[in-house]
C-alpha cells in the first residue's frame, strides 16, 4: 500500500484511517486479531466484564444480532421434542409407553395432556386386552378409549378374587 500520498484523514486515533478503505479494511482485522488475542488469555471473569461492556455499546437491533447468534449457538436446555417432531411421531414414541406413564405425561404440559389423551393410544391398549367399545365414538367424542380402560381395569380390580394369606 502506497502511503507517500496525500496525508490520510483520521478521527480520534492516529492509527485509524478514514479516507482509505483499504487501509481501515487493514487496521480492523489486525485490531480484531489483537482482540482475539488478548480475549484468549484473559479469565472467565475478564471475558464476562468486556462481553457486558460491549453489550452496553450496541444498539437494540445489535443486541438482537447477538441474541440469534447465541441462540443458534447454545443449545437450548428443556427442548420439548414434541413440539419439534410431527404429531405422528410423537405419538409412535407415545405408543411405548405404558397406562401409568401416559397418565404421567398428561401433568408436563396442555399439549402432552392433549397427546397422552388421544384415543389413537388408548384404543390400541384396550384392544391388547380385547376390551372394545359398543358404539362409534363421533369426532367431538375425546378421550371414550381412556375412559373405556380406566372402567375395565377398575371392574378388574373389583371382580378379581380375593386371595387369603393362608390360601397361599
């Protein structure tokens, strides 16, 4: 780079060019570098401090720029895959699991109290039992096949022989 030119403009420093865009191209990576550098040898307490005063420096639309940027970088903790996954999957995943723990996954949240109720789980779970229902449920009717194996196992428990300690 020629610099026996006319004089360079520069503001605040005399080390930073205005009027050379090369030349700023060329101060900011070589500052940018030297940042990187000392960021590399300062302790987690030093990064901490120097990240929260840069912060206060940017703008909203910045401070949004550095929000996606961690977003897309840091994983986030409590990912619920149901919400991720299509509804079919999430109910073949919900399909493994038995009567108590669908009735578990009914307390996480409305959406798993919807899909842990849905009648596609439980009429599989009746019908492993050949417990069937004497009527077509219309689409407005939710939650008859829950209902329906909540009743037998009920009725089982109360229909079962009682069996004496000393029957044993």
């Amino acid at each position: 780079i020629n610099m026996d030119g006319p004089k360079l403009q520069t503001k605040m420093s005399t080390w930073t060019p205005l009027n050379h865009q090369l030349m700023n191209d060329k101060v900011f990576e070589e500052r940018r570098a030297l940042l990187g550098k000392w960021f590399d040898k300062w302790t987690d307490g030093q990064r901490r401090r120097i990240l929260v005063d840069l912060l206060e420096r940017c703008s909203p639309s910045q401070q949004k720029f550095c929000a996606k940027q961690l977003q897309d970088r840091v994983p986030t903790e409590a990912l619920d895959f149901t919400t991720r996954l299509p509804r079919v999957l999430s109910l073949y995943i919900f399909s493994f699991l038995d009567p108590r723990s669908l009735c578990r996954c009914a307390q996480v949240s409305w959406y798993w109290k919807y899909l842990s109720e849905l009648d596609q789980l439980w009429m599989l779970k009746c019908l492993r039992f050949g417990w069937y229902i004497n009527f077509s449920p219309t689409p407005f009717e939710q939650g008859i096949w829950k209902k329906h194996y909540i009743e037998m196992v009920k009725e089982l428990r109360v229909t079962r022989p009682k069996v004496h300690i000393y029957q044993l």
